[in-house]
C-alpha cells in the first residue's frame, strides 16, 4: 500500500489570510492585497477541502466559464492573456482582464479580481457555498441538458401535433427552428429511457429535474425551448400549467451573443414574441422570459453603448406597459435610451404577427415608439 495523500483543508476565517492559503501558488499581483479575503464566506469557521477547490477550477477552466456568460475577449495580450469588456460592471472600454494560463481575472475598472469560484460570486450575486453549487451543476448539468435538448429535437417532426402548435403560434421557418433549437417532449417516459441508455443516472435526471421524484418525465406534451442551462417547455394542453423551467435560475438574456452586437435592441417578454420577430428580419431582439429582469439580464442590457425597444405585452390589466415604464426609468437611470413600443390593445409581439400584422407595419410602430 502507498503512503495516503494527505488532504489539505483551509478554514475560512480562522488564523492565517485565506487569500494567501487559497492562492498562494496562483496569486496574480493585480488582485490586489494579501489581506483581502478571496471569497465572500469569510466569517464563520467553514472548512473547506483545497484539494476539492483546485479540482473543481481544474475541471471549470475561467474562460470557459467566461464565454458560457457571453463574455467576448476583445484584444490579446502577451502570454496568452486578453482584455475584454468587464461582466461585473457596466463597462465601456476594455478594462477586464483574463489569464486563461492562471484561470484568474483582475478588472482594473471595478477593482476586482479572482478565480472562477470569486467570478461566480460576485456575477450570480451569492455566497461561497451557492457559487460552489452553481459551478458544480454547470460542470455537471451541461452535457445532460445536450443529450436532453438533442432528444426533444429528434421529436418535434415525429409529432403532428407539435409542428401543428407551432405553425398556430406563428412559428413556420425551418431556418428559425434550426436557430432556435426547438424540439417537443412527447412523454411517456420516452426521454427518461433515452437518457438512461446513453449511460446517465437516473438520480442524475431527477437531480436536474428531468425526470419527476416517482421517476415520470417532467415534460410531457411540451414545445421545449433550451435555455442557457435550463429548459422552457410550454405546454400544448390547455389543462397544464403553460410554462415550464428546470429548477434553477433562467439565465440571461436570451440569445444575447447576436442581438449585443447593434446598436438598438428590441425586448420582448416571451420566447414566441422573439420568434415571429426573428422570422420577419428583426435579428436584434432578444428575450427576458418575463417583464422582471434579473440583475444579470440588466447588467447585459448596459453593458454598452446601446438603446434599447422595450416590446412588452399590451395586457388588459395594464402590466406589461406598467412593467416597461418602470424597467425604462432604471435605464435610463444608467444613461441607456429607451423607447416604449406601443402594440395594439390586447396583443403582444406573437399575436400581432399571428393576427397578420407585417414586418413593415411593426417597422413602423418602432419609429412611432415613444422616447
């Protein structure tokens, strides 16, 4: 028998800085003093195994994680390094930099800086314990949402029904399926048996919320929509809940990568308003999955130079507009323009386009929008 590894374990808030324990051998002069502690859980006595850390930032390498956000490296630098627009704050020119080498980020803006699992706390706005958590589903979660999504997507033109729902919704370009990655959950425990051939757990799929806890799929009869480390399903039978989501956050705005680069987005609140959207032209919409954005879809919205339609539902009840005034307000509050798009009483973006509304007629409603 060999000599038994000894497991390091590093107390967070006792003794010697954790800062200087955590990294001593990655430590990058720009993070700022030795005294600082790197993560927030910095005042019980919370045991934490290093060697478990270093594993986990081995398997999350920080620019992956970066560019899962949506970061976008912007100039190279020596040594294999890049700067880029800072994620954690709103940022104009490049001041956030990345050290792939090191898997550590020091932004010379804000002033803050780390490792992936310091990223993860302060971009989710969480503490040690819930970044940890965060990271591991996302190391773990990624490729079973894959495998998941590819299964829905093999079902959508199986089912006449499915492609029916969506033709009734206004959705109709294979081009727009294919970008959307739309796919339909028959059920039946049809996905619970696909995902257990191709090798998963099936506490794996109920960990996820794939399956339910008496082991039934958790979509069934549902048009699914793959987020950024979720699902949406929405649901055809009117006698289910319409909407959907796995457990978890839902992420940032949807499809942000395209619409960030114009200079005018539009925002809409639900994932078929985007779709006729995109299919009539308009490639700079994007998606908030509701009127109550989170603080990272915020943070996206003023991460540059940019104005911003907000396209929210026409609601009887008022809501919507009354949502789209007062997201605009803290908008405008960042310096970033915005103008109300007014739709007909009782519409929203799908059912203006579904009722036969134009491209150019929604063109217009644009121009008319309201600063």
């Amino acid at each position: 028998m060999g000599a038994t590894a000894t497991v390091e374990r590093v107390v967070l808030g006792e003794g010697r800085s954790p800062r200087r324990a955590l990294f001593a051998d990655t430590h990058h002069p720009c993070l700022g003093s030795g005294r600082a502690l790197p993560y927030s859980a910095n005042r019980g006595k919370k045991s934490v195994n290093r060697q478990a850390l270093d594993e986990l930032k081995q398997q999350i390498p920080l620019l992956d994680y970066l560019q899962a956000q949506d970061w976008q490296p912007v100039r190279p630098l020596s040594g294999g390094r890049w700067m880029g627009l800072c994620p954690l704050h709103s940022d104009h020119k490049p001041s956030f930099l990345v050290d792939p080498g090191k898997s550590l980020f020091y932004c010379y803006g804000c002033g803050r800086g780390g490792d992936v699992i310091r990223f993860a706390e302060i971009y989710h706005d969480v503490k040690f314990p819930q970044a940890l958590a965060l990271l591991r589903q996302w190391r773990g979660l990624a490729p079973l949402l894959q495998q998941a999504t590819d299964f829905y997507r093999m079902q959508l033109h199986r089912h006449g029904e499915a492609v029916a729902y969506l033709h009734q919704r206004g959705v109709r370009s294979p081009e727009l399926i294919e970008h959307m990655r739309i796919g339909y959950a028959p059920g039946g425990g049809c996905m619970r048996a696909w995902l257990l051939q191709s090798g998963y757990p099936l506490s794996a799929l109920r960990q996820a919320g794939l399956v339910t806890s008496l082991g039934y799929d958790a979509y069934v009869h549902r048009i699914v929509f793959p987020l950024e480390g979720n699902l949406y399903g929405r649901s055809l039978s009117p006698s289910a809940p319409p909407h959907r989501f796995l457990p978890g956050a839902k992420g940032g705005l949807y499809a942000w990568a395209q619409a960030q680069s114009y200079p005018e987005v539009i925002l809409v609140e639900g994932l078929f308003d985007y779709a006729v959207l995109w299919q009539a032209g308009f490639h700079n919409v994007t998606c908030s999955l509701g009127t109550h954005l989170n603080a990272r879809q915020f943070r996206q919205l003023c991460d540059g130079p940019r104005a911003v339609c907000l396209t929210f539902d026409a609601d009887g009840n008022g809501s919507g507009q009354h949502a789209a005034q007062c997201l605009s307000r803290s908008l405008r509050e960042r310096g970033i323009p915005t103008r109300l798009v007014s739709l007909p009483e009782g519409h929203d973006p799908n059912s203006f386009f579904v009722g036969g509304g134009t491209a150019h007629e929604f063109q217009r409603l644009l121009e008319r929008a309201c600063l």
